[in-house]
C-alpha cells in the first residue's frame, strides 16, 4: 500500500473557483493584469490530444500548441509511459561534474539528426536561456581567440529571440522591449526579408536577396565588432508569422562567413519539423555555428533548451585555464525528465514517419483552407510546413481579443497577433478536426470583417 505522503487527494475546484484563486495568487506573464476584470481567464481542468478542456468539459481545439511547444497532444500516452518510468530511475542530478544515460542518448540522437558538424550539445531550460548561452559563447570564443572586441550582435527586424535581458537586446518588438531598454546593450537590425514588405512585382527570392544585400552593407562596415548574427530561419514568428525564401540563409551564411561573424539560428519555435523537415536550416543547406532548440524538443511537456555548436567553437574553449572554459550554468541543465520527454518525442518522429505523415496533412489542410485563403478578408494567405498564416481586413482595432473570445465560443483556441491570424496546431490534428478549425475560423472572420 502507498505510504500517506504519496497520495494527493484530488481537490474539488470549479472553473469559478479556479479563476478567483489565480487571480489573487498567480501573475500570469505577458500580461496586463487588470485586462482581467474584463477578459476572464481560461480555466484548464486537463488536456487530450489537440484539446483542453475546462471543469464543465468545455473544450478548446489548441491552434497554437500552448505557445508553439506541443507536437503531438497532450497527455501524449507515449511521453508520459517514458516519464514514468524515468521517474522510477533519476529525476534530476546537476550536470557539472555528473553524466546520465538520457542527457547522452539525447545529444547522440541530436547530433545525427542536425545539419552535419553540430557535434557539441549545451543545455539550458527555456528558449530564452538558449539565446543567452548563444551570445555568451560566441562572444568568449572571439574573446580566447584573441579578438575581444566583437562583442556586438544583429538581428533582423522584427526578431524575437526571448525575453531576458541578453536576448531581449537582439529581439525587436517594442512592446517588450521599451519598458526595459535602459537595461539593455543596444544592438543593430537589419531589414527582414519577410516578404509582406516586398515591392509589387518583386519575388520573394528577390527581395530576400535585396535584404541580403542589406546585411552585406552592415557587415562590411561593422563586422569588426561583431560577434554573431542571430536569425529565426524560414520564419519570424512573434513577428507575425513572417515567411521568407530560404535564399537569404544561404546568402547569410556565406556573408557571415566571409566577414568573420558567427551564425546563429534560432531554432527554437521553427525546429522540430515545425517548417517541414526536422531543421528549418535544412531547406537552405546551411551549417550554422550555433542551432538553438526548445519548446517542442520535449513534445512540450517541460523546460529544455539546446545549443548545438562546431568542434571549432568547441575547441577555442578547450584548454587548462579555467577562464577559457565556457562558463555558464543553471540547476536544472540537462535535466533527466527533460531529455527522456525529448527522447520519446524523438521516438515518435521516428516511428510514425512524421516529416512525411505532415506533408500529407500540410497539402490536405491547403485543399481544405480554400476558402479562407480566397475570403475576401483575408490577405496574405501563407504556409510554411506545419504553420499557416494570413491578415484580416476587419474595421475592429481590437481585432486580437475579439478574435481570441469569439474563437473560445467556437472552441478554438486562437492567438492572433494584431489583424495577423495563425495556426501552429499540433502534428495529431485529425482530418476532422482541421475541416472543424477551417469551419469555424470562417464563421469568425466573417463575424469580425
Ligand atoms: C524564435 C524564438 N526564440 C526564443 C524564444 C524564447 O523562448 P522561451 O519563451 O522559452 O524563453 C521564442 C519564444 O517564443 C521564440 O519564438
């Protein structure tokens, strides 16, 4: 029989219940507080494949995988048998100084499956831990190569790289930014090749190439003090879902590589077969320095994040001194739990043909989103893998939370950004369910335009 301690005694809670508890204890982040005096909270009871349902089993179609992490449902059968029995083997041990088989096994698997030359895997928890450790290293790695001065970074416009303070001074959204610039190194943007902004007529191989341009001008006259570019491949997602040619990689990597400054692509929304091969990277053939991961790296069931990098970096650090050596750490690096999550997701990339089984679903969805893509109201219909995304014209300023409300009654769960209205569901969606998401998305935008 189980001892005393061990047994939780479910607790009687209620959607009404639940929200006034929240309210009063828990500061939910990215979030104006006082907006829910008028926009209530969600209240989640558990989740089951794509859905998540509230104590009265109201239940909400997750078009976002809670924040771009969940790949293949929630309370994912095969995810949770392997954490159990991980729990029943080693929940945590610090990774300085400690190994254990699943932080191995991950980086092994990691390693054959990235681009060719990432052999070096270093781990943080959350994606913006992954930013930090990035811009930490490369930065060192000028510093023990006798060029201390490239300190400096760019982004594109528009980027989103997290939101501590050394990732939040290469992410270019405002709203985030402003409130906190005295704290943060002012670093340069280069123009996006998201091609909304390019001329009638231009393609979006041209003007990725116009921008590349762009990026070659600021590296010829800065690239001194540069120590890294850091770049979202294929697609800027906070940015609105902005899609760009794969050309402007391949043109990036040749110019970073020419004028002496690191690469670094931030993989952590778009990897993990999200753009429809397991790297984004891959569809430009490009070999950059550093490849973040997070959020689905675990099939979004817990905080990991990954910094692939070369043996060339790796070995600027290599050394007797204790200062060469990269130093940087959290207490839950590597965490066991974590790299198990990640490893049974990486099994079931492998056992179900993923890659393959979403370019089916990709090219049914596109037949079945007809209609939306030639609403009207809706402009630039785009799809890159397992993301689509479009604007809608609508006279409503408040479009973003309109949307979001109206999509609860219609059981979605929608997070438009501005007038920009997106899916990013995870891989399991059903037929049913996408002709369900394309039903219900069209009697909202019809409700709201
Ligand atoms: C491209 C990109 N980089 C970094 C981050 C930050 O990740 P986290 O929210 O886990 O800190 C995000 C989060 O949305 C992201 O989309």
């Amino acid at each position: 029989m189980m001892s005393a301690s061990y047994v939780i005694m479910p607790r009687m809670t209620s959607n009404h219940d639940l929200l006034a508890r929240s309210l009063s204890a828990v500061w939910h982040p990215c979030t104006q507080m006082k907006r829910h005096e008028t926009l209530p909270l969600v209240p989640i009871a558990r989740g089951e494949g794509a859905w998540l349902y509230d104590f009265d089993g109201k239940r909400y179609l997750d078009t976002v995988s809670s924040w771009w992490v969940n790949l293949f449902g929630h309370c994912n059968p095969r995810i949770n048998a392997a954490l159990v029995d991980q729990l029943g083997q080693l929940e945590h041990v610090m990774l300085a100084g400690f190994t254990h088989e699943p932080v191995v096994q991950l980086s092994e698997k990691l390693r054959a499956l990235a681009p060719a030359g990432l052999g070096h895997c270093f781990y943080g928890s959350d994606g913006a831990s992954a930013t930090e450790i990035a811009l930490k290293m490369s930065a060192h790695y000028w510093r023990n190569s006798g060029q201390p001065e490239k300190t400096r970074f760019i982004s594109l416009q528009n980027s989103y790289h997290g939101e501590t303070l050394g990732a939040l001074s290469v992410t270019d959204v405002a709203l985030f930014r402003d409130a906190y610039g005295a704290l943060i190194k002012q670093n340069a943007t280069v123009p996006s090749p998201d091609w909304r902004a390019a001329e009638a007529g231009e393609s979006a191989e041209a003007f990725a190439l116009r921008c590349a341009d762009a990026l070659e001008a600021h590296l010829q006259q800065h690239h001194v003090r540069l120590a890294a570019f850091i770049v979202e491949p294929l697609i800027q997602g906070a940015a609105g879902m902005a899609m760009y040619h794969p050309i402007y990689l391949q043109r990036a990597r040749e110019l970073c590589s020419q004028y002496g400054v690191h690469l670094i692509a931030d993989e952590i929304a778009v990897g993990m077969g999200r753009t429809g091969t397991m790297f984004a990277c891959e569809q430009a053939g490009i070999l950059p320095d550093f490849l973040l991961l997070s959020k689905g790296i675990t099939g979004g069931y817990l905080p990991l994040s990954i910094v692939m990098t070369t043996a060339a970096i790796f070995q600027a650090f290599y050394a007797d001194e204790a200062a060469r050596g990269f130093l940087h750490s959290h207490s839950y690096t590597g965490n066991p739990l974590a790299c198990r999550a990640a490893l049974a997701t990486l099994d079931i990339f492998e056992q179900d043909d993923v890659l393959n089984t979403n370019r089916d679903k990709a090219a049914f969805f596109n037949r079945i989103a007809q209609p939306l893509s030639e609403h009207p109201k809706v402009r630039n219909f785009r799809h890159t893998g397992m993301v689509w995304a479009f604007e809608v014209d609508t006279p409503h300023a408040d479009f973003a939370q309109r949307c979001f409300s109206l999509g609860l009654q219609h059981e979605l769960l929608l997070r438009p950004m501005g007038n920009t209205v997106y899916f990013m569901p995870p891989y399991i969606l059903s037929e049913e369910e996408m002709q369900m998401l394309v039903t219900h998305t069209l009697a909202i935008i019809d409700a709201l335009s």
